[in-house]
C-alpha cells in the first residue's frame, strides 16, 4: 500500500513532498504530483510537509477522492 496525492494538489504543486521523500518516488506531471506505489516506502514523509493536506494513505483516501487511487496508478502506467 503507499501514499496518494489527491485534488488539492491540482494546479498547486508546492513540492514540499519531493524535497522529503528518502526514496524519490513523487514525480511532477502537468497539474499536480503523483506517488509511484511501486517504490514508496509508507515512511509519511510526505503527508507531514503536505501544505494542502492532499496525501493521504491508499486505505484513507476520503470517499469523495477515491478516483485519485486510480488516477496516480494510471499515471505511472503510461509513463
């Protein structure tokens, strides 16, 4: 399971999450950061320094975000 960058982040990207995380799998894409799920560690790194508050833990994503499950898996797929 790993970390999932939700809405807040579209069209914000403040990059606190990248400076953080020890193993380098945020990347940027057009409109907001994703989490690859196949290298985050679960450390929380980038949840604590989240200014928006839009990483969550796959399993806590709130209902009304769950598409960014989805979203982020798919980005890492075309890429």
């Amino acid at each position: 399971m790993a970390f999932v960058i939700t809405s807040p982040c579209k069209d914000e990207k403040a990059a606190e999450c990248v400076d953080v995380c020890p193993v380098e799998c945020i990347d940027e894409g057009e409109d907001m950061f994703y989490i690859d799920p196949a290298i985050c560690i679960d450390c929380g790194a980038c949840e604590a320094v989240c200014p928006v508050e839009a990483i969550y833990m796959e399993d806590e994503v709130p209902e009304e975000e769950q598409e960014y499950i989805e979203i982020n898996r798919k980005y890492f797929e075309e890429k």
